[in-house]
C-alpha cells in the first residue's frame, strides 16, 4: 500500500533505464502476492516516492501486452495514484520543435488536440485512404502529474532543470549501454526517400544516397530537449516519412509510438518518450539509439517526479 507511482515500460533496454534511475531498489515481492498477476515488477524508491516498476514477461511485446501490464499493476496495487508509460518512440522533424534524436517528447493537449491519438492505416503510404484516425477522451493525467509536468516545464525555461544530471547518473552506471552515440549519427533523410537495404542490418545506411540527407544546423550541446504536444500512437510502427509528416500536419504529432494505443485510458497517463528514430523506412536498421533515448526519457521522469510531494510518512 505504500507504492504510490506506477512505471509502466515493454522493452527490455526501457526497463534497464527505468531500473538505473532508482535511489534505492527494494526487497521483491513474495511470490504468492500476485499469483492472479503475470507481469514483473521491481520495486524502489525515487525522490522520496515508493515507485512500482511493471513491465510484460521476456517475448511479450505489443500493445496488448502493454494494456495488460497496466491493468494488472493497478489491480495489484491499488494505492498507486499516478502512473508514467515511459519508453521510446519515433520523433516528427521539421516541425517548429526541431526534434533530434535523443530528445524526449512528454504527451500533452495543445491546441485543443488530445495529447494521445490512435492512428491505424492498412498501408503505410501517403494518401491512404483507408486510414482510422481517433482521438482519446478529453480525459487528461491526475492533477499531481499536470502540475509536476508544469514545473519541469518552468525549470526548463530557467535553466533549473535537473534532468542532464539524472541522464549523466544513468550513463555512469553502464556507460556501454547507454552512451550518447554521437551528433554524426543522427541522419535526417527526405521523407519521401526510402531506405537502400544492407546486407546487415547493423550496417544501417550504409548504402543510403547522402544527398538524400536534409542538412540541419549543429546543435551547441548533446543535452536532450524536452517537447510537449500531442502523441500518436498506432498498433504497428509507422516507418513512412510521408505518412509520419502527414500526421504532423493533421494532429500536431511530435512523436509516433505503440505501446500506449492499447491502452483504454491512455490518457490518464503522463507518456514520455525517448526519441530513438524518425519513423522512417530507415528506423528500422539501427537500434543504434534506443538505450540512449530509453535513458534520457527515465532521466525525464525521475526530473517529474522530483516536483511532485512526497507522501507523509505513517508510523
């Protein structure tokens, strides 16, 4: 009864993050205190938060699985009050954000679009027209979340923000896992150029025309920014540059992802996401970002937290 914040991550490298971002892990549950629960937790403390950390069995994987997670974690502990869906996903570039690989996106309603909206499509394709476009409920993450959201929000803005320090912590601890891969790494195809296939796909682009490549001013610091807007989340990865772009100019979407879609309360929850690709025909041959992006949306929520009260303490 005393785990007030619930951690909802599906990947592996999320949930290593996750773990690295602890003050202090705790003694793991009894094995008979779930028996009717599937999922595996860790628990900890964070910023003076008792933190329950879920996350789906090894080769479980999808928004199924995440919706499950979810649902089990609330079942068997019902005294947590807000809940983070922390992980990676696709950035949206050229919008007035700049997005960048290893940014964070964290779901927010702006202009009055939802901060989560589910996109399913037959086909990936510009112009498809057999595309379902849905937003989520009016509904918005507890008071204790928007508020913290909101002050990490103003520290930002000041310079007060803690998050790079969080990250750097994360990196120390496995700095092989989770090391910033290089500003050189981070390529910007046209959307409508498509990926040219290696014979290995840890070759990446390889093989890719860098004319192809959209030129974009260097950035002065690898410190991750944060961008605040609406989500869209689908039940398959979208990897189409001009489907990507098309959701941008529809929703507003900063960031495309998976796991939230099948969640029916999705936004009941603050989604942060680490941008690990552009959801292009090239994201999927490298996973050359993912453990950084995992580790820079965990140094985002450990920086939330920080701004939401601690529970007093019961004798």
């Amino acid at each position: 009864d005393d785990y007030l914040v619930g951690w909802v991550c599906a990947l592996p490298v999320e949930v290593a993050a996750a773990k690295a971002t602890l003050d202090r892990i705790h003694d793991a549950l009894p094995p008979d205190s779930t028996l009717d629960d599937s999922n595996n937790y860790i628990l900890g403390s964070l910023q003076g938060h008792n933190v329950v950390l879920a996350y789906p069995h090894s080769g479980v994987y999808g928004e199924t699985s995440v919706a499950s997670v979810a649902a089990q974690l609330h079942a068997s502990f019902k005294s947590v009050r807000c809940t983070l869906l922390v992980g990676i996903g696709g950035g949206v570039p050229g919008t007035n954000e700049d997005i960048r690989l290893g940014d964070v996106v964290v779901s927010k309603s702006t202009g009055g679009r939802p901060g989560v909206t589910q996109y399913e499509a037959n086909e990936e394709r510009a112009g498809d027209q057999h595309q379902s476009i849905r937003g989520r409920a009016p509904e918005q993450p507890t008071p204790l979340l928007l508020t913290a959201m909101g002050k990490a929000e103003t520290a930002a803005i000041f310079d007060e923000s803690q998050m790079s320090r969080h990250l750097s912590e994360i990196v120390q601890k496995d700095p092989v896992i989770f090391a910033h891969p290089g500003p050189e790494q981070d390529v910007l195809f046209e959307p409508d150029y498509q990926h040219a296939t290696a014979e290995f796909a840890e070759d990446g682009c390889i093989h890719c025309n860098p004319d192809m490549i959209r030129p974009r001013q260097p950035r002065e610091t690898q410190n991750p920014r944060v961008h605040y807007g609406p989500i869209v989340s689908s039940h398959r990865p979208i990897r189409h540059g001009a489907t990507r772009d098309m959701l941008a100019h529809k929703l507003g979407a900063l960031c495309l992802e998976t796991e939230a879609s099948g969640l029916k309360d999705a936004a009941k929850y603050l989604i942060i996401r680490g941008i690990c690709d552009y959801a292009d025909s090239h994201s999927s041959s490298s996973k050359l970002w993912q453990a950084y992006a995992a580790a820079a949306a965990a140094a985002y929520a450990k920086e939330v937290l920080s701004f939401i009260p601690t529970a007093p303490k019961t004798a």
